[in-house]
C-alpha cells in the first residue's frame, strides 16, 4: 500500500498562515533585509530559515524577540504559531484518514 501525501495549500483557503510568511511580509513592508533581520533579533540563521519556510515551531523566546524587533507583541506570535500549528495538525489527520 502507497502513501499519497495531498498538498493544501492553507493560505488560499484562507484558514491559517504560518508565522513565517507574516514575518516575511513584515520585513517587507518594513524595508528590512533577511540578513538584517538576522543580525537584530539574535537567533541563528538556520533557525529563522527553518521558522520562514514553516518548519520549526516559533518559541515564546523567539516571540520576544520578534516583539523587541519587529514590534508586534509576542501574544500574537504565540497565538499565530498555535492556530497553525493546529490547522496542520488537523489537515494532517483528515488526510490520513480519506485513504
């Protein structure tokens, strides 16, 4: 038995959007450079990549830190990461489920 692995692509069914991509539209609207970005809130390279692409999960440390530098408070950022977190989650076991 295969496992078919179904892309869903959440932004355009407007039910949840990663951290990452809200931080990368605020760099944007705030003429900040990745690197930039980087170098101001004290977190590896890897790490913020990792947060960008979706991948690692954004911690209440790193929340702060976005808060500090990009002046959105860190609630925000913790209730962003939960509600993705969540959608995923949820996506993920209707998906396994349908097979």
């Amino acid at each position: 038995m295969t496992t078919e692995k179904t892309y869903v692509d959440l932004d355009a069914l407007g039910i949840a959007s990663s951290p990452g991509d809200a931080i990368a539209e605020l760099l944007e609207e705030q003429g900040r450079s990745k690197q930039e970005f980087v170098d101001q809130v004290g977190f590896s390279e890897s790490y913020i990549n990792e947060i960008l692409s979706g991948e690692a999960i954004l911690t209440p440390d790193f929340a702060e830190a976005l808060e500090r530098v990009l002046k959105v408070p860190s609630h925000f950022w913790i209730r962003l990461e939960s509600n993705y977190r969540r959608v995923l989650d949820q996506v993920s076991r209707n998906g396994s489920s349908a097979g």
